[in-house]
C-alpha cells in the first residue's frame, strides 16, 4: 500500500513541477526551487460560488489556480464589486502574508475550482527568490482594482464546509499515526538557543508539520 501510495505521490510531484514552469512569474526559479514547493503544495477543489477568501479576514494561505476560474470583488458602499478574474496559472493571496493584514478582496468560485496552496510558513520559507516580484504586484493591486472595477452580479455562497484558509479537514478523512521515519525535511524556519524549528512533509499523505 505505501509503494502505491508514494508511487501516486511521485507522479502527482512531477506534475505539480510542470505546471509551476507555466505559473507566471515562476520562471525565474530555479529547477530545484520549483521541486521544493512543488513537495509542499496542496491540492483542493472548491465548488461553484464557494468563497475561497474573504475580505476582511485574517489570511494565511497563498493560492495557485490549477484548473477553473475565480472571480475577485471588493466591498464598495455596501456593494460587491467585481475587479479580476483569475484563470489557470494566476495566483492569489499572496498580499496578505507579505504585508501582514487582512485580506483585501474577496476571491469566488466560478464553477468548481481546483486550487494548490501553500500555507504562510510554507509560503515565506519557499518563496523567498520571489520577494520583489511579489512586492512590485502588491503595490500594483489598488490602481489595478480601481481601474477594472464594475458591478458584481454574482452571489456569495454561505454554505458551510471548505471557507477562506480553511481546506478539507483531515478529521474528515482517514486518521494516520504520523511516524518521525515517514517525515522528510522541506527546511528549516528558524533557529533558538533550544534548537531548530523546521518544516517537515509527510511522505504518505504530503501534509506538511
């Protein structure tokens, strides 16, 4: 069971480093920085109209659209107001861990979604290289969202089940003793005088400690 398993994961692996090569502003990673976040993605699928983030709340979760379309609004007097729309290859919530703050805009499902996401940990440790480019895209994000504005006339899901930072629970699935042998190290987070704090990967279920 764990050979098929692992098998399943490696080829889930080579996937993920594929489509991070077509990932606007991946490019300029290196082969085996593209490998390290590629070990730690997540994979979720949200239905239509499932609020993957929310305005207004804490975010700690960066988000990678592998197949489907996502729509972004603000909250304008009282209003949902429609600013982007992300596709295959686009990503988001990166400005919230990198200033720190609350989320800025609320990002839809438009019809099922799959997404890959790194938690803020994950996301500081990995993408490091990528700094500026995040940088110089945050800064950009008010005039571009004042620029694109128009009405939204979609709705807002309210159902209960996967909500902003949250993916599937793992007290929904099958519980796994975690083994210290099946625990790879993606790296280190940080140092103290009673040692390293680091960040290890799962080799059966991928999840991330």
């Amino acid at each position: 069971f764990r050979k098929i398993v692992t098998s399943v994961r490696t080829t889930k692996l080579k996937e993920y480093e594929e489509f991070l090569k077509n990932v606007k502003s991946f490019e300029v990673l290196l082969d085996y920085e593209r490998s390290r976040i590629a070990e730690t993605l997540e994979e979720v699928i949200y239905p239509d109209k499932h609020v993957i983030v929310r305005q207004g709340e804490t975010g700690d979760t960066f988000f990678i659209v592998k197949k489907g379309e996502v729509v972004v609004t603000i909250k304008k007097d009282d209003l949902q107001v429609e600013v982007a729309r992300y596709k295959q290859g686009d990503y988001f919530g990166e400005r919230a861990l990198i200033k720190n703050e609350e989320r800025a805009a609320t990002v839809t499902a438009r019809g099922e979604v799959v997404c890959l996401y790194l938690n803020r940990e994950a996301f500081l440790l990995l993408l490091g290289p990528m700094e500026d480019i995040f940088q110089v895209r945050v800064d950009q994000y008010k005039q571009v969202h004042l620029d694109n504005a128009k009405p939204y006339r979609g709705s807002l899901s309210n159902s209960p089940g996967i909500t902003e930072d949250r993916p599937p629970s793992a007290s929904a699935q099958q519980q796994l003793t975690v083994v210290l042998s099946d625990l790879k190290v993606i790296g280190t987070l940080g140092k103290g005088s009673f040692g390293h704090v680091q960040l290890m990967k799962h080799a059966v279920t991928g999840k991330t400690y």
